[in-house]
C-alpha cells in the first residue's frame, strides 16, 4: 500500500507541474517579451539576501546584456565580490568576475577577465561558471568559451549582503539587462548554447533564480523559478520592450510529460538521430509514445546513441504507461529556427517490429522531416561608398528578406575595419518578412578603405554571406577667402554726408566659406547690409562700407571679417571737412595743383 500511495502520489504531482507549466507556457506564448533598462545612476534592483542566493559551491550565472556604452567601470549584476560572486562590465569591454572566502566585498578574493569583450548598443549572452569540483572558472559570450582560469579557492563565503541588478561596488550599470539565470551547478558548454536562446520552464534542476520580466510592469521583478526570490525595484529602474534573441513557447509544442517509472522498463536504444538530414541539436527532447500518451522520454546529448527508457502499464498498481504489442511512435521537441516546435519521427529498426514488448529491447535510428525552413535573401550584393570626405559619414542599405516558412535567425553579422559600422548584429525575420541593416562608412584617412561583411544565418541553403564593402576618403573641403581691395581710403568728405566704397570678399577654396560677422573698429565707419553670408567655391560678394562722418578731421579704423577661414583686417581711413563748399563731380580731366601750407 505504501509503494501504490507513492506512486499515486507522485503522478498527482508530475500532473499539477505538467499543468503549472502548461498554463506558464500559455502565458508566455501570448505575452510581450520584457527588458529591464537602467540609466546608470541610481537604478537599480533588490532581491535581499535569500538562503537560495548564498552560493558557496559551484556556481553559474548567464543574462543577456545590451549596455548602452562603455564609458565607466559597472556592475550589472553584484552579490559580494569577496564572497558569493559579482560581475564587473570594464570599459574595453571584457567582463570580470570576482569570488572569494573574505565574505561580502573584502579580501581575499579572486579576479578573473574573460578573454573577448562585448559591444555597446547589441544584445549578448554572458554565462561565467564556476566550477568548484573541478577548481575551474569559465566564460562564455553568445555560447563562445571567452577565458578559462583555475579556481583559486574551493568554496565562497557567503554573507549579508543582497542580490543586486545593476548597482554593486562601483557605478551602477547603464543598459538593458533580460532572461537572468542563477544556478547552483556548473552548466556544461553544451547547455549554455542549447539553451541560450531559450526560455525555461522554472523547474529545471540547480535553478536558484530565474527573472525574465515577463511581468513588464510594476514595483517589483518576480522570480520564475521554484524559489520566490523577488526583488524590489528602485530609481527610474522601468520595464521596457526587449529584443533579446530568446525562444517562446507557443500553445501545442510543450514539452512532453511522460508517465511516472512504473518499475516495469523497456529499452529502446536510439541512433543515426536527424531532422531534415542535420544532426539533432543537443538538448532535443525525445519521446516515445503509446497513441497519445508519452511513455518515457531522454534529452539528446549529442552522443553517436541513447537508451530510452519506456515504462509499461501497471494495472495492478493503477499506473499508466505502454501495453505490449502497441505500436510505438517517436516525436521530438526541439529549438527549430528560433520556435520549440514538436515534430513526428519516423523510426526504422535494425532490432525489433516497432512494437513495445518485443525481445528485451529495440534498436531504431530516428528522422524527421518539415518543410518549415528559412529562406535568406539580400539586396544587394557588394556595398561601394564611392568617395566620402574624411570624418564624414555615408550610410547605404541592404534589405534582407525572409522568403520561407519558419523564423530566419541572422546570428553575427561582422566585419573588421572600425570604418565600416553596422546598424545591428543580429536579425530575427519573421517568414514573409524583411529587416533593413544599415551600414556607414566614415574614412579618417585620405585612403581606399575596403573591407568584407559577414552574415550568418540558420538557412540551411545559405548559411553564410559575405558582401564586399568600399570607399574611399577624400580631403575635407577648405574655404580660402580672399578680399580686395586690401585697404579703402575715403579721401575728403564733407562731414554729416556719407561716402560708400565696395570690398570684394572671393572664396578661392574648394569648401564653404562662411562669413560670420563684419565689425568696424571705428563707429564712423559701416557697413550697409548683412554682415553673414556663405559663398560656396569660385563665388564672390560686395560689401558695401559707409564713411559717415559726423564732424570734421582725419579718421581711421579697421575692418574684422570673421569667417572659417582665417580673419581679415582691412584698414580704413578718410577725411571730413566743414563743408563750407562742394566740388563737382569728377570728369576725367583732372588738373594737378600742389597746395603748399604755410603759416
């Protein structure tokens, strides 16, 4: 009665959390996927300090992270750099990660860099694992080891200070932060990319926190594993739209829920596993089936064959599971273009008549085909900037389009020359679909500058494009002004009248030249009109100055011309009399006299 009740008992459960997870899977099908954003100065999230978040053992954190620059030392996520971890985003990029048996933020502790660094304004997954059974600490960046280093101590002391998100022992972070896992186990290489992009039920074994967001608004960040962990949002800390690569559930593809053991095993050893002629991707879930129930299931771990274990009615007992002489049938739940999807396998035997029961065991290589793929297509197919001015900027477009029937996930896209920027590094394109990467080009040199931008994708016809990129920088355009005439002498002029004079202000350069102002040192000398003006290459303007004397004597003055060339002086100078006469005009027939004054 005690093994019957057990068994009740844990089928009761294995049905609640089936249902738990079926209706989070509901929800998060439906649901916007969310991001905290934080600006870097007081915002921040506080999560206490629960018994789940002491970890002194080993130890793995991973988020996606999309820091908006790199212009200060910051903190993304901190527990205590002398204890239970924290994370340090450094201004080159690289991520440091600190532990150690001084408790809280003391000493000693130990550092450790990851070997590759991280960009501003882009999305990417950060895993560090510390993994005290084997003395070693690991990074990843978007599933890549990024450094390894020997564990220097073999536990981390835990202590009283709390979990943070964007604030810890130097500035807080600035940037969006999404799908934050904290295990207490060191996640494998091989879990971290099968599951990077993924979404997690909660209930998954060493989960000690898990925070997605997913609740996009409100004072606080619910915790989605077994273990409540919430925090408590401060500052200007807010919940905004993510486009973080991660993989919802969609109602239909859930994971398969097998029958609890029934003591009753029959294996069926597994080999030759593909879906469209690819290996299976690590982490696929693979089920067996009785008609519509799940009998027994394994995860694959990329090894050339796998027992699965199938568990047989118990009736006796009340205990579902397969009756012999069933057909069996095969399904797999896998990460499918960016969609957990479940697709029907067909299995072809090399041991058994595809029943269950026959012999002691089965031996069948499995395969699945769909015609949900991705199409990749471009726009263009070589990218010419022609001549830019140096410390200028040319942006051109290439539209990438969609043509098939399942999500196209443009994984990296990267070049090498600084000069040439992309709009962004990855791509989710929904079927029917397109997205537009910009690409500019600023040349700092008066060079050719050519380089190759490269595109993955998961289209299994096009897994990789590269599109030639060129230009050239050209010298800035400089202004070169030029005036004449270099002086003006009014001469004589009855004082209260007003005599006027032309400059000629030339641009002899091959830029802009932009005339910003003209001033006279002396009041009796002006200027008649603008005094701002620009004259492109080869073009010329008069300037009209007034000689307005307002009594009589010698006068003099100069002229500033500012500009974005080089500043002007032009001297000037005229002489006023009491005007007790007026001469005419003059006729071209002048007649020297030399005046000789004396007293």
């Amino acid at each position: 009665m005690d093994a019957i009740n057990y068994k009740k008992i844990y089928r009761l459960l294995r049905i609640i959390l089936f249902l738990i997870i079926l209706i989070g899977f509901q929800k998060l099908s439906v649901s916007q996927n969310y991001a905290l954003t934080f600006d870097g100065s007081g915002d921040y999230v506080d999560f206490g300090n629960p018994a789940a978040l002491q970890i002194t053992g080993s130890q793995t954190f991973e988020m996606w992270i999309y820091p908006y620059d790199l212009s200060a030392r910051r903190n993304p996520i901190a527990k205590a750099y002398g204890g239970e971890g924290t994370i340090t985003l450094e201004t080159n990029g690289t991520l440091s990660y600190y532990y150690g048996t001084g408790g809280a933020n003391n000493n000693p502790y130990q550092s450790f860099t990851s070997s590759a660094s991280i960009s501003a304004n882009q999305w990417m997954h950060v895993a560090i694992v510390r993994d005290l059974d084997a003395m070693k600490l690991y990074w990843y960046i978007d599933g890549v080891l990024a450094g390894q280093a020997d564990a220097q101590y073999s536990y981390a002391q835990n202590g009283s200070l709390s979990m943070f998100l964007g604030k810890g022992y130097v500035s807080n972070y600035y940037g969006m932060i999404d799908e934050v896992r904290i295990w207490n186990v060191a996640k494998s290489p091989s879990e971290i990319n099968a599951n990077k992009n993924l979404s997690m039920t909660g209930f998954e074994e060493g989960l000690a926190a898990y925070w997605t967001f997913s609740e996009g608004s409100g004072p606080n960040v619910i915790d989605h594993s077994a273990n409540s962990n919430n925090g408590t949002i401060y500052g200007n800390t807010s919940y905004v739209v993510s486009d973080a690569p991660i993989i919802q559930y969609t109602p239909g593809n859930e994971p398969f829920e097998p029958v609890p053991p029934t003591g009753l095993p029959y294996n069926i050893v597994l080999s030759g596993l593909d879906i469209n002629g690819q290996n299976l991707p690590i982490g696929t879930q693979i089920g067996v089936f009785d008609g519509d129930l799940c009998v027994g299931d394994i995860y694959y771990n990329g090894e050339g064959s796998q027992n699965l274990v199938a568990w047989e009615a118990d009736p006796d007992h009340n205990l579902a599971g397969f009756t012999a002489g069933n057909t069996m049938s095969f399904k797999f739940h896998i990460a499918w273009h960016s969609e957990l999807r479940n697709f029907d396998a067909d299995a072809v035997y090399e041991t058994g008549d595809g029943t269950f029961g026959f012999g002691t065991f089965s031996v069948a290589g499995l395969s699945a085909t769909t015609g949900l793929v991705p199409d990749f297509s471009i726009s263009e197919s070589r990218l010419n900037f022609n001549t830019v001015v140096v410390n200028e900027s040319k942006s051109l477009s290439l539209v990438i389009e969609n043509n098939g029937t399942a999500i196209l996930y443009v994984n990296s896209i990267q070049n090498t020359d600084s000069h040439f920027t992309v709009s962004a590094q990855s791509l989710l394109i929904q079927p029917a679909e397109f997205d537009t990467l910009w690409v500019t080009f600023v040349p700092t040199e008066i060079t050719t500058y050519a380089d190759v931008l490269t595109m993955t994708s998961d289209d299994p016809d096009t897994p990789s494009v590269e599109i030639p990129l060129n230009g050239t920088g050209l010298p800035q355009p400089t202004p070169q002004i030029s005036v004449t005439p270099s002086s003006l002498d009014f001469g004589g002029v009855a004082m209260n009248t007003t005599s006027t004079l032309n400059l000629n202000v030339y641009n002899a350069g091959n830029g802009t030249l932009t005339v910003t102002g003209i001033t006279s040192s002396n009041p009796a000398f002006g200027i008649f009109g603008g005094t701002s003006f620009s004259l492109e290459q080869g073009e010329n303007a008069n300037i009209a100055v007034v000689f307005s004397p307002t009594e009589s004597g010698v006068f003099t003055g100069q002229l500033t011309i500012q500009n974005n060339d080089e500043q002007v002086l032009v001297p000037v100078s005229g002489v006023a009399s009491q005007g007790h006469f007026t001469g005419v005009d003059p006729t071209g027939l002048p007649y020297p006299i030399i005046v000789d004054y004396r007293n």
